[in-house]
C-alpha cells in the first residue's frame, strides 16, 4: 500500500510539474513574441504593457503597427496626452490607417504653424482624406492650373466692355485648410470659383487695354471675393499666367444685329407691297364691278326707248335728232382724238 501511495503521489507530482512547464512554456512563448516590441516601448516610455500587447491579441490588433506608431510620435515629440494606446487600437478598429495619421502628426509638430490634434486626424483620415497629403500641402502650398489641364477648354475665354474677347490661363497657389477638410468642398470648386471670378472681373473692365496692361487687377478682384469660402483649402494668390487677344465679339454681334434689323426690314417691306398688291386688285376688281353696273345699265337704254316708243312718249323725229347728237358727238370725239395723237 505504501508503494502505491508513493507511486500515485510521484504520478501528481509528474503531471503538476508538467502543467508547470507546459505553462511556463506558454508564458515564455507570449514573452518571446511581444519581447522586442515590450522592451522597444520601456526603453522609449511608450508605455505600452506585456498586458496591452496581450490583449491586442485577442482584440485581432496588429501589435507592431500599434507600437512602432506610438513610439515614433513619442520620440517625435508630439503630445502624447490624447495619443494612448487605446485611441491608437480604436482608430485601428475602425479602419483607419494608424501610421499614416502619426506621420501626419509629425509632420504638423515639426512645420509648427499648424495646429492638429489627434481627433482631427483621426476623424479626417475615416473620412478618406490623405491626411498626410493634407498636413505636406498645408506646409507647401500647392498650385492648380485653371482651367484644368486635361479639360474641354484650354484657356478662360472673358470678354470686356468694349467688345474683345480675352483668353486668359490662371494659376492658383492653395495651402490645405485642416480645419475645413471634412466637409470643405474639394479643388473641382476652386477651379470653378476662380474661373467665374476671372470672367466677372474682364467682363467688368472698361476695355481690354486696361486688362492687358495691369493683369494683377484680375487677381486682386477674384481675391476680394473670398473664393476659398467653405472649401478644404485657402487661396494664397491667383497669377495670371498668360493672356491673348481673340475675336471682336462686340462688332460681331453688331453686324449680327444689323443683319437680323434688315431681315426684319425686308420682312415689314414685303409685307406693305403684298398689302398694296391687295390693294389695287380690290380697285381693279371695284373697276370691273363699275364696267358690269354700266354694261347693265347701257342694256336698259334700248328697253327705255322701246317702251317710249309704245307709250307716244317718242316720237321719230325725236329719235332721229338724238341720234345726229350721238353721231355730231361722235366724230367729234375722234376728231379730238386724231388731233391729239398727231400733237
């Protein structure tokens, strides 16, 4: 019995030491993994625990991006107040791209001028903006051809008071707004604003000499207008890069113009000589209406005479005197008209 005791107690013993090393192994498998990146963080005062990295395992988080990016905004400078390693592992979480924001915080710390918090980073790369882009464009502005190249139209055609049509090709220098990139409408808008504005202000000009000799005043109006309003970046000059005369399009539309007044012109013309046309052929057919009445009225003479005649109301010497008048008056009608065409 003894025996068996001390043979069940060495078995305990055998498999508790074996739980013991399995364990061991276990814990020094963990430490073995997160070692480098647990002695990087206390080395850099990171910050980031064997109990964090463990935990990220479980949460399916990439410890080394977790890692080296707090490290680098640490050694950077950059304030680690609101950059811990939970916001890190959420930011992560949501999809966002952890390195390229820290690099942009970097980025932003070094320039100095710009003023950029973890939260805004953050919420500007979700938005699925460059974030990094954004902070380098801020620090070195950036330039943008209006109009577009690769567009419909080369060049800002304008045309001034005076008639002359100007072509004109921009250059704009824009500097990121980091405040205004969520939301903030993008360089399609610039582009367009600054065209509008180009057109406005050559089209406001008294002539195009006045353009050609001072182009800045192109850029001072467009600038006055405050064109970068509720976009995701902020004008720092408009250059006018080149200008060329093109057509007279005022005297164009004047000869349009007169073109179309002398159509109009000849269309009120016509339209009196269809009128007088109508005209003379009432008269004519009032004319031919007479001749038929008198025709009529002719036809009547002879019934007259006959009836006359029935009643003794004429007599043949009567009639026989009314037609020497007829016949005296007759040859004297000819006679005046012999002599008239002889004249």
């Amino acid at each position: 019995m003894m025996m068996l005791a001390q043979d069940t107690a060495t078995v305990v013993y055998l498999v508790i030491a074996f739980g013991a090393l399995v364990f061991l192994l276990i814990v020094f498998a963990i430490f073995a993994s997160y070692f480098r990146w647990w002695i990087q963080s206390f080395l850099t005062g990171a910050g980031v625990t064997i109990w964090d990295l463990l935990g990220m395992t479980f949460r399916k988080v990439n410890a080394a991006v977790i890692v080296k990016s707090k490290i680098t905004a640490i050694t950077a400078g950059v304030d680690r107040s609101d950059i811990s390693t939970k916001a890190l592992e959420a930011h992560y979480l949501a999809g966002g791209n952890v390195p390229l924001v820290i690099r942009a915080l970097v980025a932003a710390h070094k320039a100095k001028t710009i003023q950029l918090t973890f939260r805004e980073a953050t919420a500007i790369d979700l938005a699925g903006r460059n974030i990094l882009e954004s902070v380098q464009t801020s620090v070195y502005p950036k330039v943008i051809d209006c109009p577009a190249k690769g567009g419909t139209r080369s060049t800002l055609d304008a045309v001034a008071k005076d008639g002359i049509q100007l072509k004109v090709t921009a250059r704009v220098t824009v500097r990121a707004n980091l405040q205004q990139l969520i939301g903030g409408a993008g360089e399609e808008t610039i582009i367009a604003r600054v065209g509008e504005g180009i057109v406005s202000a050559i089209g406001s000009a008294d002539g195009h000499g006045k353009v050609l000799e001072n182009p800045d005043m192109i850029s001072k109006a467009v600038l006055a207008r405050r064109l970068d309003s509720q976009t995701a970046f902020e004008i720092v000059s408009i250059d006018i890069a080149d200008i060329d005369v093109g057509q007279n399009i005022g005297a164009r539309l004047q000869a349009d113009q007169a073109e179309a007044d002398t159509r109009v012109a000849r269309a009120k013309a016509e339209g009196r000589r269809a009128m007088a046309v109508a005209a003379e052929q009432e008269q004519l057919a009032g004319i031919e209406e007479s001749r038929a009445k008198l025709v009529d009225a002719e036809a009547e003479v002879p019934r007259a005479m006959a009836e006359a005649f029935r009643t003794g109301k004429l007599g043949i010497m009567d009639y026989n005197k009314l037609r020497n008048i007829q016949a005296d008056t007759d040859m004297r009608k000819s006679i005046a008209t012999v002599s008239g065409s002889k004249k």
